[in-house]
C-alpha cells in the first residue's frame, strides 16, 4: 500500500543467552557500632528539652572539670578535662549550662539502649556505657535498613540519639561510625558496604591518623615521624614494618583497615548459656578495695538478672582488664570458679567474685574494663539439689526479697556488704550541685508531666 512503511523485519541476532532470574544479592556478615552521640548530654537534653541546641556540659565527680560536652560547647572551644572554676564566671555570658553527672540516670539508660541493641544482633559487646558491637547479618541493603531500625528504635524508647557504623571488623565499623557522625546527610548510618569506594579512600586520606580508635596523639606523633599522617597511610603501611617498629596492637589496627578481622569479640551472645555483667569504667580503678566493690556490684547486678530469669549458675567467672592500648602495664587477670550448686544467691555469687580476684589484682595498676560471667546455667529448680548444698540465704529466698525491695525503693536502697549503704560511697555518688533529678531510678524524682 502506497505510504505505508512496512515494518522492517527484524534480523535474529545470535541467540542470547537466557540471564535466568537474578542472583540472589550475598548474605553479609557484618560489624555494627552503635554509639549515643554525645551521652552524658543527650542523657540530660531527654528529660530536659530546654537543653536541646544550646552549649551545655557535663561535669565529673564533685564537679571538677568538664567531661562531656554539647557539639555547641564544643563549638564555643571547651575542652574535655577542662576545670569548671575557670569556666564558671563566664558561663552566664555563653549561655553555657552546666550539669553534674548523675550517674543513676546515665546509667540507667544505658542498659535501656543495651537491652533494646541487643534485640537487633545476633550477637553483642558492650563496649562501654554508651558504645556495643552488634553483629548483623543481611544483605548490603537490608543492613542499612537495619541500622536506620536501630537508630528509629533508640529514639523512640529511649530519646537518645545514636549513630551507626557498619564494617567488615570492629576497626572499620568505628571508623564507619565516626563518618556517620560527622556526615549528617548520612542520616546517622554509614555502611561501608554501600558507601561509594572512592569516598571512602578520600575520607580515610583526609582523617588523620589519630582520629582512628586506639591511636593517641603521643603514638600520631611517632607515626607522623615516618610519613604516616591519615588513616589511609596507615592503612597502606606494611604490617610487619608497623609491628617491627610499633607493636602488635598497631599491626592489628593496620589488618583491620584492610578488612581482615583481628579485634576478638569479647561479649559473644552466641547462646544462652552465659549471663554476662561488663563493663568499661569512666576513670581506671586501681586499688584492690575499689576492685572488690566493683565485683560486689556486677556480681549482684548478675543475681539479679539470673532472679528474674528464673536461672541458676553452675560457674562463674570474674575479669577484669587494663586497656588494649595502654602503653603501660598490663593485666588480664580472670578467674573461674565453680560453684558448690546451681544458685542464684546474691549473697554466694557476691562472695564468689569477690574472693575470685582477691589475689590477681595489682595494685596501682590501670583497670579499665572487669566483669562477671556466670556460665553452666539451667532453669531454677531443674536439677534436683540435696538441700545440703543449698545455701541458708537461699532458703530464705534472698534474692528474690533483694529484688522487691529494689524494685520498690530504687537500686541504691538494698545491697550487700561492699555494695550496701554501709560502705563507703564509690566516686560516682560524690558532691553534685547541679545534678539533674534521677527521673528513671528514683520514685520521688520522677518527671512530672502537667495538663494543662
Ligand atoms: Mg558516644
């Protein structure tokens, strides 16, 4: 038919081969660190929002010096470490506000964030009061959806704003995490995963080298002598050099750059059969009488926690640990006891990881991290135990009349010997003027909300 294009017969190519459906994307494992931006303060600006977007800072023990700061005092040059006297007089001036620690409530959402991180990982290292490794598992994707969960979670239960950074080893995923927080339009995740390579090598050549977890300005200033400045001339040295020349401890930080995992977990959720009490202290404990205080705390914080389980312990254990970068001495004393049967005594645990670490502690030494491990654990009451072994206290349910009175009067109106009233206050419970109410720990300073 005149005007009529015919339609051009197609000519068969040679045969494609048929793509099949697409593979499915690598189940990835991966390491998370989730850290509170700014704690202490963000603890003090949920309860508080009149703290929010302005310079504020949190103060040590008796109100001495500076040692958490808003990013707003940070932009006003406060110092971490710096005394409150010199800043005091000027402080109206600033609109600078300052806070005491309070220690209850610093702590008490703490182990609300912990709790909550755990129910996203397959497994978790408390790393320090605001800090945990979490182990994820999903593809590249599904893990950024995942740590937008936990960061949405936080918020929501707890009002506290967290980061996220994922990587292949702890290192990475610290490094990840230090990108999330100074990056806002990351939205408070970075995954390394799904970060563009060339970025990542560009940010790593511009951080410098003591912006890395565990490398401090005495140890830059060595590495600077070699032509070491950023991240990424670390990441490119020879390990074997870096070990010849600095140690182990920085060999590993140099492997893990590179994606090989060296860091041991050191809190592994992998079963139920392990109740772990751990954590990092804000100053280093150096004497063997506060170490035993810090035992008799965690081991009953551990009775507790077995109680409302309903479990027994078998075994325990009792850590502690001087820092994995301390220059200094070190000392990784741990102690294993086995007990005479299952129990969930405050009373037998306490005495247990007490006397565990009586003879390993040095004095003077710097501890930073200890713990309680209760292992061999079994339901209260599954196995049958001659009433020989069962302690007097436990006849009594000790334990359990521990908890009620906790729970009704606050976790400072009960405890037993070195964490009783009797002792002496540890450092945390000292001179607060500016202290904030106990909002979560404290039935009288509970937050007060009016209708109006
Ligand atoms: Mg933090």
């Amino acid at each position: 038919m005149p005007g009529t294009v015919m339609p051009k017969t197609a000519t068969p190519g040679p045969a494609l081969p048929w793509p099949g459906p697409a593979p499915a994307p690598a189940q990835l494992h991966r390491i998370a660190l989730v850290d509170v931006n700014s704690f202490y303060v963000s603890c003090e600006r949920a309860f508080d929002p009149a703290l929010a977007g302005i310079p504020v800072v949190v103060l040590s023990n008796n109100d001495g010096c500076v040692v958490a700061r808003s990013d707003e005092a940070k932009a006003l040059g406060i110092k971490t470490g710096e005394p409150w006297f010199k800043l005091a007089d000027a402080a109206p001036r600033l609109g600078l506000v300052q806070r005491s620690s309070n220690y209850e409530l610093y702590g008490d959402l703490s182990s609300r964030v912990m709790e909550l991180l755990g129910r996203y990982a397959l497994w978790q290292e408390v790393y320090s009061i605001d800090e945990s490794f979490l182990g994820l598992a999903g593809t590249a994707a599904e893990l950024d959806a995942q740590g937008a969960d936990i960061r949405a979670a936080v918020a929501r239960h707890t009002g506290l704003p967290v980061c996220v950074g994922i990587g292949t080893t702890k290192t990475l995923a610290k490094f990840a995490n230090r990108i999330a927080k100074q990056n806002k339009h990351l939205g408070g995740v970075c995954n390394l995963d799904t970060m563009d390579p060339d970025v990542v090598e560009t940010i790593m050549s511009r951080v410098p080298v003591t912006g890395l977890w565990g490398v401090g300005a005495k140890l830059g200033k060595r590495l600077h002598a070699l032509g070491i400045r950023s991240v990424a001339d670390l990441k490119a040295a020879d390990p074997a050099l870096i070990r010849s020349r600095f140690s182990v401890t920085l060999q590993r930080t140099v492997l893990e750059l590179n994606g090989t995992s060296c860091l041991p977990l050191e809190e592994e959720r992998a079963d139920r059969q392990q109740l772990i009490f751990s954590r990092s202290f804000s100053a280093p404990v150096t004497t063997a009488a506060e170490m035993r205080q810090v035992m008799s705390i965690y081991a009953q914080q551990a009775a507790a926690r077995l109680e409302r389980e309903g479990q027994h312990a078998r075994v325990l254990t009792a850590y502690a640990g001087t820092s994995h970068f301390s220059q200094k001495a070190a000392s990784f004393p741990s102690v294993t006891v086995r007990l005479q049967s299952p129990t969930s005594d405050p009373v037998v645990l306490t005495r247990a990881a007490v006397g565990a670490l009586e003879d390993s502690i040095v004095e003077g030494v710097p501890y930073t991290k200890a713990g309680v491990m209760l292992s061999g654990l079994s339901d209260a009451g599954a196995q049958p135990v001659f009433d020989e072994f069962v302690s007097a206290h436990e006849h009594r349910h000790l334990g359990e009349l521990l908890g009620k009175v906790a729970d009704k009067y606050g976790a400072a109106s009960i405890g037993l010997g070195l964490a009783g009233l009797s002792s002496a206050k540890p450092d945390w419970t000292m001179s607060r003027k500016f202290s904030s109410p106990r909002y979560t720990t404290e039935w009288e300073e509970l937050p007060v909300v009016k209708a109006c």
